[in-house]
C-alpha cells in the first residue's frame, strides 16, 4: 500500500515494533506485538497504546489522535516486516472491542484488492475462517503471505 507511514523501530526478531503516533492529541507511543500462540505458526498481532509505566500494550486507550489511516498503514508495514521474516506465519487480528473489529473491516474492505496481491486473506464467522469477503462482518481476521 503506497500510504504515509510512520517509521517503525523493531526488536532484532522483529516480533515487537513500536513507532510514534503524532496528531491532535500530541505524540502518543504505539506498540505492534506478534504472539506466538499454541498453534504452530500461528500469531496474535496485538496493537495498542504503549503504557508509560508498565511498558505493555494498552489495547483498550481511545486516542483519536486524527492520524488513523496512517496508524493503519504503519500496522500492516509491520505485518508485511514480519512475515517476510516469517513467509509461513498466519497472522490473527481482531479488535479488542466490536466498534474496533469494526474499524480493522472497514480498513481491509478499502484495501483488499491490494492485500489479496501478496497475502491469502480470510475472515471468522462462527468459528469457522471463510475467504474474506467485502460483505460480511467478519469478528476476527487472519492473513499468511502467497
């Protein structure tokens, strides 16, 4: 996706990667973490607010800070970082409220053309994971690259 992004600063195994989000609210610290989970190769992308004192994400902060789609676009450069490290992880995304699974759909939906060229892309309804589709509303998400 040729959109702004903000520059991404990783840890060596590019698992964890955190960047700057400078808007509105001011300049608020974003944290990018991909999970491992008990499936093999399998990850949860966690995405969130830094939080100043712990360290950790903060998944559940409200920033409007006026910059979502360059946030957006910064998210999936990670994605794009970690799987060409790791070309055969499936990486799991979902929001931590609906509102935000919400926001994720809207974002795919717009830019699906462009994700479907180097990733296969799949939606979960009822427990099952489905070919993403525009139309229906999907609460999880997950991606591999082709």
């Amino acid at each position: 996706m040729k959109l702004p992004k903000y520059p991404l600063k990783a840890e060596q195994d590019l698992t964890i990667f955190e960047f700057i989000s400078k808007g509105t609210k001011g300049r608020i610290t974003k944290l990018i973490v991909f999970e491992a989970t008990n499936l093999n190769d399998f990850y949860n992308l966690a995405f969130g607010d830094k939080d100043i004192t712990s360290g950790k994400i903060d998944d559940s902060v409200v920033s409007n800070n006026g910059d979502t789609e360059k946030v957006l676009a910064t998210v999936v450069a990670a994605v794009y970082a970690f799987t060409d490290k790791y070309p055969e992880a499936w990486v799991y995304v979902t929001g931590s409220t609906a509102s935000r699974t919400r926001l994720y759909r809207m974002g795919i939906n717009k830019y699906l053309s462009e994700l479907k060229t180097d990733f296969h892309v799949f939606g979960e309804l009822e427990n099952e994971w489905q070919p993403y589709k525009k139309d229906n509303d999907f609460i999880g998400f997950v991606v591999k690259r082709k």
